[in-house]
C-alpha cells in the first residue's frame, strides 16, 4: 500500500480514540502523584521528629519519583494536545498533515508510558529502602 494512500485515510475518529486512553493515563499519573506528595510530607515531619537519616534516602527517592511523574504528565499532556490539533488539521483537511501530528502524539505517548516503567523500576528502590528501615527495627 502507498503511504500516502494510507496517510490520506485518517479520519477525525483516529485520534479521538486515544482520548479515553490518555485521560486513564493522565488519572493514574496525578493520583501517583498526590500520593508521592503526602508520602514526602509525612516523611519529612518523621524525619524532623527522629532525625533518622534512612528517611532523607526515601524521601530523595521520592524526589526522583516525582520528576518522572511530571515528565509523564507533561508528555501525556502534549500528546492529548497533538491529538486534537491533528484533528483541527484533520477538519480543515490536511490529512496528510494530521496524520503525521498524529504519528508524533503517538511518538510521545510512547514516551511517557516509557517513564511510567522507569518510574516503577525506581519504585522498587524505594521499597527496598523502607524495609531496610523495619529491618533495622
């Protein structure tokens, strides 16, 4: 099949699909998000308390996990927004176009899915270091 034949097939509908997708994506990086923001603060007011050093490693660890997280939200962000400029381009009718803005949001989608996994591979880090502490107990 020509490329461009296939280029000229995108319909408004394409991305349209990936918007409930992205919107799951996007509830599961603020809901890790707030989550990693309590931890850190209640972290933090221990720490104050115990002076336990084993709580700045955690919380450091957090502070990693958080960046990613913004990283992931942003590109989440950025590829719902490409998605519907691609089906503004789509409405005016350049498809040609809109499918490669399309294939980009993709591109970022991916992008941000692959954060997600590095996130959680550094999550298991920050497991270790709190059953370090209760090992330590």
């Amino acid at each position: 099949m020509n490329i461009h034949l296939a280029l000229d097939e995108i319909t408004l509908g394409t991305p349209a699909l990936l918007f409930s997708a992205i919107s799951l994506i996007m509830l599961a990086y603020t809901n890790r998000f707030l989550s990693y923001t309590q931890v850190i603060r209640n972290l933090k007011d221990r720490y104050l308390e115990t002076k336990n050093e084993n709580y700045i490693e955690q919380i450091e660890t957090l502070k990693k996990r958080l960046f990613y997280v913004r990283r992931m939200q942003w590109l989440g962000t950025s590829s719902l927004f490409l998605c519907v400029v691609s089906m503004f381009v789509i409405y005016v009718g350049l498809k040609i176009v809109a499918a490669y803005i399309f294939a980009i949001a993709l591109v970022i989608l991916a992008l941000s899915l692959a954060y997600s996994v590095w996130e959680i591979h550094i999550s298991s880090h920050s497991i270790n270091l709190h059953l370090k502490d209760i090992e330590n107990n």
